[in-house]
C-alpha cells in the first residue's frame, strides 16, 4: 500500500511539472508567431512611410514642372530641371526600396501563416494533453484518499512496535523500505549480505534488517 502511496505522491509531483513544460513550449510557439505578426506590421509601416516620401517628392516635382512653365530665365530653367532629375532619382531609388520589402513581405506572410497554423495545431495538442493531465491528477487525488483510508484500517491490524519500526524505515527510505533480495544482495542498497543473513532471509522465518541500509528483506518467490 505504501508504495503504491508513494507512486501516486510522485505522480502527483510530476503532473503539475509537465503541465508548465507544456505550457511553456506552447509560449514559445506563441511568441514566435507575435515576433513574425510584429515583423509584418514593421514592414507595412516602412512601405507606407515610403510611399509618403514618395508623395511628398513627386508634389515637389509638380511645383517644379509649373515652375519651369513661369520662368523665362534659361538659368533658372536648368536649375529647376536638375532638381527635377534628382527627385525622380529619389523616387526611383524609394520604389526599389518599397519592392524589395514586398519582397520580403511576402515570404515573411507565408513564415507567418505556416508558423500561425503550426500554432494552432499545437494549441489544440497541448491543451487535449493538458486535460488528461488533470484528468489523471484527478483520479490520482482519489485513488490516493482510499489508499490512505485503506492503510490506516489495515495499520490498525498490526503490532504496534513493528509498525513503528516499519514506519521509520519508510520515512527515511520512502518507497523502498522493504526491498527483495537479488543474488544475495540488498535490493535497496544492493550491498552484498552474510550468508547466515541470506538463509534467515530465506526461510521467511523472522523479520530480517539489511546490515548496511536497515530495510527490511524478503525473498521473491
């Protein structure tokens, strides 16, 4: 009964550190998909900014173009026609710009769609697991109540001072306080016993302690 106890408790333990680990895998799947969305919305924000530039230099080169209509200086006409190259050149080199993030912006649309959809698969994966993890904690919660109502009825049977000496050995070797035999050795310690201790052992005549550790043996049938 105690061992079984003592499994239960170490499940116990275990469901609710599988539980963060899963959820923490699920955060990081999580904050990949934000970094990629965030990405995209940094591109979005430069092609627009850009396409303002853009508006912005090609109403200059309008004012220019009606400038060069009013003038009548031949200087002035030349001067406003190299401004006009330039900004041109500005643009051009803006619209190459803005194409190189549409570029880059579709191939980060389809990382992000691929990686949104791993996500949901594995959000769906984690949370069914993370239910049959309650579930089992569930169940374990209540094995563990009747157990521990069982081995108290069942204690109460039982000589006293044995019980104490079984129940000191248990607290200092939890889930191991009676172990078996193997080939003459401890199956706690696997210390190598005395002859005359593994024929005591064997007869199952009297309650026998391992020498070195102090559990208690018996030998499997």
């Amino acid at each position: 009964m105690d061992q079984k106890i003592f499994e239960s408790r170490q499940f116990l333990v275990r469901i609710p550190r599988e539980i963060e680990q899963v959820q923490k895998q699920l955060k990081a799947e999580q904050e990949l998909v934000s970094r990629y969305k965030k990405e995209l919305l940094q591109i979005e924000l430069s092609i627009k900014e850009l396409e303002e530039e853009i508006a912005g230099i090609k109403s200059k080169i309008n004012q220019y173009k009606l400038q060069q209509l009013s003038t009548r200086k031949n200087e002035e006409y030349q001067a406003l026609s190299h401004q006009i190259v330039s900004a041109e050149s500005k643009v051009s080199a803006l619209e190459d710009k803005i194409l190189e993030l549409l570029d880059k912006k579709e191939m980060l649309s389809k990382t992000f769609k691929e990686q949104e959809s791993k996500f949901h698969r594995f959000s769906d994966e984690i949370n069914g697991k993370i239910e049959n993890l309650l579930i089992q904690k569930k169940m374990l919660e209540k094995n563990l109540d009747q157990l521990l109502e069982e081995r108290k009825n069942y204690a109460s049977g039982f000589d006293q001072q044995l019980l104490q000496n079984y129940q000191r050995i248990a607290a200092a070797k939890p889930g191991s306080a009676i172990v078996p035999v193997t080939e003459e050795s401890c199956g706690g310690c696997h210390m190598k016993m005395t002859k005359q201790t593994y024929l005591k052992v064997k007869s199952s005549e009297e309650l026998v302690f391992c020498e070195y550790c102090g559990r208690i043996l018996f030998f499997p049938q």
